[in-house]
C-alpha cells in the first residue's frame, strides 16, 4: 500500500496521453506473448488452450480501448447564472485502488480494473483470486517491461480473509473495486462502508434467456448451449435460467435436451468444492422434484468434470432458480407469454442481464423496456460483453458502476469542478 500511494502521486503527474500510450505498450507487449500467456491461464484453470486465448485477445483489446482514451479524456464546460462565471470539469485520480478479481477469465478480469485504474492515474493493489494467481504475477511483470513505473501496480497474492480484506480495511485505500459473489461483496461493501471508501462490486448473475414462440429454435439452442455451458458455466453473465412460451416448449426442450446431451467436454470447474457444491445443487434440485433432462453427473474419475446439465420442473423459489450456481447447469421454464415470461426474469435477486430470442422487434423492446437487467440482448446469448460496452447489473448484481466501456473511468476517477470567474475590468 506504501508503494502504490508513493508512485501514485508521481504517476498522476503525467498526461492522460502519457498514461494511455503506457497502457498501449502493456496491451501490445501482451499480444506479442498471447501463446505464453493462454498456456499460463490453461494451466491454472484447466481451460481449453482456445477459449484462453480468445480471453488473452480480450484483455488486450480491453487495453486498446482504454488506451485510446488517452486522447479523449474529456470533460464539460458550461455556463451559470453568475455574469462571467464559466465551470469546467476535470477528471482526477482516486488515489490508491485495490482491486480484487475472480478466478473464471483471469487475463480479461485483470484488464478490465487494472488498465483502466493505470489509465486514470491511480495506484492500485491488485489481488487475484488464489485459484488463479500465476497469470496476474506474470501480467504484473509484463506491465514493468512495458514501462509502467513500479508500484503504480502491485499483484498481491493470498486467500480473502488474509489479504483482501486487510485491503478492504486498510485506510490508505481510496477505492475498493471487487468482482465476485454477493455473499462476498456484502461483507466488503459493509466494511469499506465503515470508513465511507468509494466501493464498486460487479457481483453474480441469474441471467435469463427467453425463447418466444416465434423464435429461430435451432438459433437459440445454439446460443443457449453457448451462453449456459462455455467456460464450465463458470460466467456471471452466463445464461443459468431458460424460459420457454408454451407454444414451442416440447420442441424446444425435445432439441435442447439432445444438444445438451451430446455437447461434450466444456471443461472443469475451478476446484473440487465447486464441483461438489454444484452435484449437491442438481441433487437437491432432483429430491424437490425436478427432472434432468440432460446431464447432472461427473465426467470421470480425475478433475473436477461436470457434465452439461439441463433439468426443468424446478420451482421458482427454489435454491436452484435463486442461487448463482457458477457451474454447466441450466433449467427450464414453461411460460404463456411475455407479460408471463418477464414475469420469471423479474423474479430474481439478480439483474446483471437478460436475452430474448424473437422475430419481432416490438416484443423485444418491450422486454427490453420491462426487465430488471443491466444488459439485454436480443437473438443471442446472456454474455458476450465487450471493451466499449459498459457492463454491470441492478439488484443484488452490484452497486450501479459498470465495468468496461467510457463508464469505467467514472470509477477510477472524480470529477472536479473548476469554476471560473473573469473580471472584464481586468480584460
């Protein structure tokens, strides 16, 4: 913490141009090392050497984008009712920002706080998670090669209890910026709330999918299988809930069960609890009288392998409808219409995002117009975020500051007002 707020000050010092063509050398340095970094994010995820690389092509695009801010750090001049009096405003640093990420897409969650915090003139403690600690050393290292000062940021490794929460406390930390589950940013925003630090949570999801009756169904499995079961369903934007109008709901779940069943590995989850939590989960779901159309078991007898797993008849207030399960599982939903199916994507203590597959352009806008979500798609997947979109949920999904896109630096910076005042007779 000594060492990010001594950098800081110096760091801050430099234009928002120097600061963002430092970050351009990060991303580019990056691209350069692609191979060597998704071979580092494999290893401590077990994910396909593919999907790490598409997350490595993020990270660095996160980092072109922000980097090109450089040159639009803009602000707003305006008028008063005073005579003369002309007010501007000015982006300044925080201060001191730790940072703590989750585990699922390391590279592109550390890219999407730290580039961001750097561009703005902070100092920043990063802490990933401990499931997934070698990539955020490595890229930390990078950074210093590509030029950026030490201590402007620091990777500090260790389990939550030891090392986040004596960042959450410490009172040299101007902003605390946290991805991860509710439970968890419950207990960092109450205590950052103690001594009033500024605290931003992107928390998890119950991301609805919605396939009316006029929907393209072969389309939308596709996007489903896409959005519920890539990465492990390890996503807070992945699609956990699919609602279905009545009309087409024995078609669609006749194609979706059979897609589900046949889709293969989508790699592990992270840790052998979450494996178990999440087989606990399907049981439960199971005991309370929910049928699995697809999947519900271990794949094998070495990792941590859930099968693809679809199951309907859960009810809405069940632990499997509420809870953000963070794994490859997937219920359905039979609905009667859109007032009906809005109806369940409402009914959730989330509201990070929501999709709707549908022919019509004014049952979209509606649903748009209607749900509780922070991001909604039409004819396509839950996720799918990138640099330029502003990313972040209502309800128990955060605290309304996005990530990503130009909303990103509302939070790694403050607006200054500067009013200024001129004498004519001075002129």
């Amino acid at each position: 913490m000594a060492a990010a707020r001594e950098a800081q000050a110096e760091w801050a010092e430099r234009t928002p141009v120097e600061r963002g063509n430092v970050v351009r050398a990060i991303a580019e340095l990056l691209r350069e090392r692609r191979e060597v970094a998704s071979e580092l994010v494999s290893e401590e995820t077990g994910k396909p050497l593919a999907l790490a690389l598409g997350e490595t092509d993020a990270a660095v695009e996160m980092g072109f984008f922000v980097a090109g801010e450089g040159r639009r750090s803009y602000g707003r001049t305006t008028t008063a009712s005073m005579p003369h009096r002309t007010v501007l405003t000015l982006r300044r640093p925080v201060g001191v920002a730790a940072l703590l990420i989750s585990f699922n897409t390391p590279l592109p969650n550390v890219a999407w706080k730290a580039f961001p915090s750097i561009f703005c003139g902070n100092g920043s403690v990063l802490k990933p998670s401990e499931h997934a600690p070698a990539s955020a050393w490595w890229l930390g290292r990078l950074c210093l090669e590509a030029g950026l000062p030490p201590g402007v940021l620091n990777v500090l490794q260790g389990l939550g209890p030891e090392a986040g929460m004596p960042l959450v406390d410490d009172p040299l930390v101007d902003l605390v910026s946290f991805t991860g589950s509710a439970t968890t940013g419950r207990v960092i925003a109450e205590a950052a709330g103690r001594r009033l630090a500024k605290t931003v949570l992107e928390l998890g999801g119950k991301n609805a999918l919605v396939v009316c009756d006029d929907a393209d169904l072969d389309r939308a499995v596709e996007w489903v299988l896409a959005a519920a079961f890539s990465n492990a369903g390890q996503r807070c934007a992945a699609a956990s809930r699919i609602v279905v109008m009545d009309a087409v709901y024995d078609d669609f779940r006749g194609r979706l069960a059979h897609a589900t069943g046949a889709l293969g590995d989508v790699g592990p989850v992270i840790s052998e609890a979450a494996m178990d939590r999440i087989l606990a989960a399907i049981e439960a779901a199971r005991a309370g009288g929910a049928t699995v159309l697809a999947g519900g078991t271990r794949v094998g007898d070495r990792g941590w392998y859930v099968a693809p797993t679809l199951v309907e008849g859960v009810a809405p207030d069940a632990p499997l409808s509420c809870d953000e399960l963070f794994g490859p599982v997937a219920a359905l939903y039979r609905v009667t219409g859109l007032d009906d199916a809005v109806a369940v994507v409402n009914d959730s203590p989330y509201g990070l995002t929501a999709a709707i597959h549908t022919a019509s352009i004014h049952r979209a806008m509606r649903f748009a117009e209607c749900v509780a979500a922070g991001v909604v798609v039409v004819n396509a997947g839950t996720h799918g975020s990138e640099p330029h979109m502003g990313f972040g949920g209502v309800k128990q999904s955060g605290t309304g500051w996005k990530e990503a896109g130009l909303e990103s630096l509302d939070v790694y910076s403050e607006t200054q007002y500067v009013n200024l005042v001129v004498d004519p007779a001075l002129a």
